[in-house]
C-alpha cells in the first residue's frame, strides 16, 4: 500500500528521533500553496523533512502532502 508524503515525513522524524537524531530543523513551508492542507499532526514532520531535503516541492508552489511517497524520496 502507498503512504502519503506527510506519512512518510512523520514516520522518518518520529524514527530519527527515537535514534536520538537532532530534529530540531524545520522549514517555512509558507511558500507552497498547498501548505493549509498539510494535517495538524504531520506539520512539524513535514517542516523538518522539508529543512533535512527529504520532501521537496512536487512543484515549485506546491507539496502535496496527500500524495503518494515516490521510492526516490
């Protein structure tokens, strides 16, 4: 079964910081269009993953959170 974006992203931040990674990074997702439909409980998942470069734009205005995760991310 396919994850979404902001599963992916909240299940390597909840990973790294269980191994003790610093997850202290985030980003300004303010910038992509789609950033209000991003859900409560992955924002800070989807900020960090976005500051570490593991979720990038799918465009240079948009996210899509509710997207299927590609094996390259």
């Amino acid at each position: 079964d396919a994850i979404t974006r902001e599963q992916f992203a909240s299940i390597m931040y909840r990973y790294a910081s269980y191994k003790g990674y610093d997850v202290t990074a985030t980003a300004d997702l303010n910038s992509y269009t789609d950033a209000g439909s991003i859900s409560s409980w992955a924002v800070a998942s989807m900020q960090w993953a976005n500051a570490e470069g593991l979720i990038s734009g799918r465009t240079t205005t948009t996210l899509a959170p509710d997207g299927s995760t590609t094996r390259a991310e």
